[in-house]
C-alpha cells in the first residue's frame, strides 16, 4: 500500500476516466467576432487526464462517454484514437437537424493585458443524457482497471450525470480500483440548474467514494460547501489558504488520502507563475514556482492531475508525484490544444531542474 491508497496490480487497464467529450474552437489571439477561421481541439477535462496519460506516459486508458454517429463525432471519436485511448461509448444518433450532438467550446487565446474568452454551445448535449444503466461496469471493471477517474464538468450537465459517477464509483471501488474526482467548479454549468447548493449536495454525495481529490480552494468552498479564507485576499501562489481547508476535508470525508490543485499567479495572458501543492497522507508536499510564457493555458490543471496520478499510480516518492504533475501541467501550457504534447523525458527533465535550453 502507498500514500494509503492500494493500487493493484493486475489489470487490463490502468485508468479509466468518465465524463463528456467537446470539441473546441480556436481562433487564436483573434477574438470571435472578428475572426475568419478556427482550429479544432478535441477535449473534455475528463477524458484529457486519460488522453495524457496515455500519450505522454505511456499508461493504458480508457474514456466512457457518450459518442454521436455524425461528422462531428467521427472527427472526435478519430482524436481519441489517436491519443491511444481505448473508447467505451455510449452511442446516440443524430436526428439531422438539432442533435443529440457533441458540445462545442469556443475559446480564444486571448494575449497580453485581454483574457481568453470562453463560452459553450451544450445545446442537445448527448453527454447530458447519460445516465445511470448506460454502461455494463461489471464487464468493464471485471477486466481489470487499476484506477478510475471522473470531473465536476461532467457532474454539473445533467441531473442524471452525477448519478452515473456515484453508480461508476461504486462499481470501481467493488473492482478494487482507485478512484480520483477533479472538482473543477464551472458555475456556468451548475447555475443552469441549481448553482451552488445542488453543486455541493451532488459532489459531497460522489466524494464520499473518492481516494484521491484535486481542486483548489474556490473548488472546495463553491463545490463541496467547505468554509474556508477569503482567496481573493491572499497571494495565488500562498499554499496556507488551500493547507488551512485540508482538515475540514478529510474530516468529513474520511476515505479520501490526497488533496491536490495547482497554484497560479497570472499576471498576463501569456505570463504565469506557476506552482502546485498536495496533502497526501497526512504530509504537505509544495512543488517549486516557475515562470511560465503561456502559449494556451487551457488544459494545464488536467495536465497537472494526469502528471499526479502517474505519480501516485507507479510508485514515485510523494514529493516527486507533485513534481511530475506541476512539470507536465507546465509544458502543457505551451503546446496549442487541451492534451499533452510532452514526451515522459521532457517531463521528468523539467521536474528535476531542467531548463529550456536548446537539446542537443
């Protein structure tokens, strides 16, 4: 057993995420009304942890979600592939007209002084619709899967989609599988829905099956209900705020044996620092703060908890499972896209102390 968690060893996958598949649009430093052209991503904050994993770290994943027989679905379905993603899909048809389909993120890149902007068109969302009954875990996880990993993006689109986690999580946790949750608190999902108060009845009902928690302390005050400082009165990069909450957590969600969020000061666009904290069996463990020259930060903390889980799923030392996480979810932010573009190498490179320059 590791940092209290008992991962085991014998399995056909080694992680399995759940949650909803989006494409995004990007039309780079150029704001939508008045750009001409965009680029596509494929993404889901779920789905990004296991697409990392795999593509970087070389892991065996899986995603389970909902897939769309239309253009739109086939380019994505193609993505996931690509990434080396073993796909359990939960199919619906398209009616030609207005869906189901697969939700659209618009986000620009933004640059210097003017933020990215960011808004959804989840209209018909097929996602949305899953619920619980719509996948056979006892084939899935009778296979063997080593750790299993779910999100609060997915949690907030529907009434039924956080009763699917809760029924997967249990269903992990009968397979002997380690379970992680990304709070990830978007209040433009939930207000749609129940806002803040439906946002910690949902979550607090999912994390009572969690090992393994990541969320900052917005995440843990607006989406688990936890009182907590006032953030906005401290540095980002304070790690106290974020410690002081730990204790509350773990009292009253005894099953869980880590707590992890990135840290991070932005002070333009394309100018962060960069840090990461984890309370992992009772041991506080703060990564370095780096300066990061951002090229896209969407996707950095998936890329954090992909590094982490690495970590924490092949054994490293705790100090160095944080490390791994807060150097992967750094070199994230300077490829475009939501997913990794980052070799293992580059990534334990930079964790040790590597630097940028040129490799010869």
């Amino acid at each position: 057993m590791q940092y209290g968690l008992n991962i085991r060893q014998d399995a056909a996958l080694d992680i399995l995420s759940l949650g909803a598949l989006v494409h995004r649009l990007d039309p780079g430093i150029i704001p939508f009304r008045k750009a001409t052209e965009c680029r596509i991503h494929v993404s889901g904050g779920e789905f990004n942890v296991a697409a990392n994993l795999a593509d970087c770290f070389g892991q065996r994943t899986g995603i389970a979600s909902a897939m769309v027989g239309y253009p739109i679905g086939d380019l994505i379905a193609e993505r996931v592939r690509a990434m080396g993603v073993r796909p359990f899909y939960r199919q619906f048809a398209h009616n030609g007209v207005n869906g189901p389909n697969m939700a659209t993120v618009y986000s620009d890149r933004g640059h210097g002084v003017r933020a990215p902007e960011v808004f959804y068109n989840r209209s018909n969302e097929a996602a949305a619709q899953l619920k619980p009954g719509d996948f056979d875990w006892s084939s899935i996880f009778g296979a063997g899967v080593k750790w299993f990993h779910s999100g609060g993006i997915f949690a907030a689109l529907s009434p039924t989609t956080g009763e699917l986690i809760i029924e997967a999580m249990k269903a992990a946790k009968a397979a002997g599988a380690i379970t992680s949750f990304d709070l990830n608190f978007r209040a433009k999902l939930w207000n749609i829905w129940g806002g803040e108060a439906k946002a910690a009845e949902v979550i607090a009902r999912i994390v009572e099956h969690v090992d393994v928690l990541v969320g900052n302390e917005e995440d843990l005050q607006k989406g688990l209900g936890i009182p907590g400082p006032d953030v906005s009165s401290h540095s980002a990069l304070d790690t106290a705020p974020f410690v002081a909450m730990i204790g509350a957590v773990v009292k009253r969600f005894a099953r869980v044996k880590v707590v992890a969020t990135t840290l991070r000061e932005v002070h333009s666009t394309n100018r962060h620092s960069w840090s990461a904290v984890a309370w992992i069996d009772g041991e506080v463990y703060a990564a370095p703060t780096c300066e990061l020259d951002v090229y896209d930060r969407v996707g950095g903390g998936d890329g954090f908890a992909a590094g982490l889980v690495y970590g924490l799923l092949n054994g490293e030392p705790p100090a160095d499972a944080v490390r791994l996480g807060w150097a992967h979810g750094a070199l994230v932010t300077t490829f475009p896209g939501d997913t990794t573009m980052a070799t293992v190498n580059q990534v334990r490179a930079f964790a040790a102390g590597g630097s940028a320059r040129i490799q010869r």
